[in-house]
C-alpha cells in the first residue's frame, strides 16, 4: 500500500510505503494472550490430573506461537520513504527509523520499471543514478508498483518538472 503526500513548503514530494499489515500489534497481542492463558489453563488442569507431561509441550506451544506473531509484527513495521527534493531524490528503508539511506541527483536519477523474463515473477522497481541503484516498494503488489513508477517518473530525471509535472515546452522566439 503507497501512500503520497506533498510538502509544498520545501517543495519536496514524499512517497510513503509501508507494506499491508491486516492487524495492529496491541490487537495481536490480545488475542496471543487470551489464546496463552486457555492453553496453558487446560495444560494446568490435566496436570493436575496427573498428565504432566502435557504442560511442557503447551509452553512450548505458546513460545512457538509467541515468537511467530513477534516477527509477522516486526514485518510490518517496514517502511520505505523516498523524498523528492529540488535537486535531490532520497531513498531511506527501515523499521521504525531510517537503516539504509540511498541519496542522488535528480536529474541525474531515472525510474526503471524491470520486467521479469518469468511471467510468474513481480517486476522490480529501481531508482538508478549512474551505477548506483535501489529498488523500492519489493512489498508491493504488480499493480501498485506500476502506479509508484508513473509516479515517480513524472518526477524524477532530467525532463521532470518541479512540481511533478512534465515541463511545458517552451515557446519559440521571433526574432
């Protein structure tokens, strides 16, 4: 899921992209503590019973359970940022802080869109300046990523505008 938004102040395009998390982390983690708490009460009830045994298996169960939602959590905290400046394009990727940071030129800067020769393969999103690259939005889905690269094309390179738009041609002289 991209989003957009504009800062018009420092004339800066900001494209925000975060992948599609379904459920929130305080939710889940309701739902692994109620889930917790029956299991580990029926593992409490049957080993008082006398069927110990059970009781290591379903705290084991929870731990598993446990850290699977853990790092679903975490990938959902990714995020991608790419601000689109006057005079410079700047990539940064991380979870809840920038971890990697790319910064080019912008008219130095093209958007590629890279067609898999595999039908069956997504399509790669690169942001390159000379033979640097990164690629953006590999969380997204076909159809979202082609959206992103028009429109980071109508923004980035040499004939861009400065407001996103495409330069207007310039009138001929008389002389």
């Amino acid at each position: 899921m991209a989003m957009t938004r504009t800062e018009t102040a420092a004339d800066t395009r900001l494209f925000d992209l975060r992948p599609n998390a379904g459920v929130y982390w305080q939710q889940t983690l309701v739902i692994f503590l109620m889930f917790s708490a029956v299991c580990l009460g029926v593992a409490i009830a049957f080993t008082v019973a006398g069927f110990w045994p059970i009781l290591p298996f379903a705290g084991l169960e929870v731990v598993a359970l446990g850290a699977a939602l853990y790092v679903s959590a975490r990938r959902g905290d990714y995020r991608e940022v790419i601000r689109v400046g006057p005079d410079r394009v700047r990539v940064e990727k991380g979870r809840r802080q920038p971890e990697q940071t790319w910064e080019f030129r912008r008219a130095w800067s093209a958007v590629e869109l890279q067609r898999s020769p595999v039908q069956w393969y997504p399509a790669r999103l690169v942001i390159r300046s000379g033979a640097d690259q990164v690629e953006c939005g590999a969380f997204l889905n076909d159809e979202e990523r082609e959206s992103l690269a028009a429109e980071l094309t109508g923004c980035i390179g040499p004939m861009a505008g400065g407001d996103g738009r495409p330069p207007r041609s310039a009138a001929p002289r008389g002389e």
